[in-house]
C-alpha cells in the first residue's frame, strides 16, 4: 500500500512538474512573440507619424517660399 501511495505521489509531482515546464514554456514562447509583435506596431507607427511629418513640412516649406514671392 505504501509503495503505490509513494508511486502515485511521485508520479502526480513528476506530472506537476512537467505541465509547470509546459506552461512556462508557452508563456515565453508567448512573451517572445507579443514583443516581435509589439515592435512591428510601433514601427509601422513611427513611420506612419514620419510620412505625415514630412509631407506638412513640406507643404509648410513651399508655403514659406510662396509667401516670400508676395514680399
């Protein structure tokens, strides 16, 4: 009777511990992913906010130098 007990005992632990293993595992594997993801966001961000910078600094640039020709 005690051999089984101390068998299931130990086998339920050596369960425990690889689903623990498991479960860490897929949470990295999903910490690694939402970064990649991450960054992929905030790059299409940042160039998106860069293309509307450039095009008012250039409307703004070819605005001045109309206003220079009304001089």
């Amino acid at each position: 009777m005690t051999a089984t007990v101390n068998f299931r005992q130990t086998a339920q632990y050596i369960g425990l511990a690889i689903f623990g293993l498991m479960v860490r595992t897929a949470f990295g594997v999903f910490g690694i992913l939402w970064g990649i993801i991450r960054e992929i966001v905030n790059g299409v961000f940042r160039v998106a906010i860069s293309v509307i910078v450039a095009i008012v600094f250039t409307i703004a640039f070819f605005g001045f130098i109309l206003w220079l020709f009304t001089l």
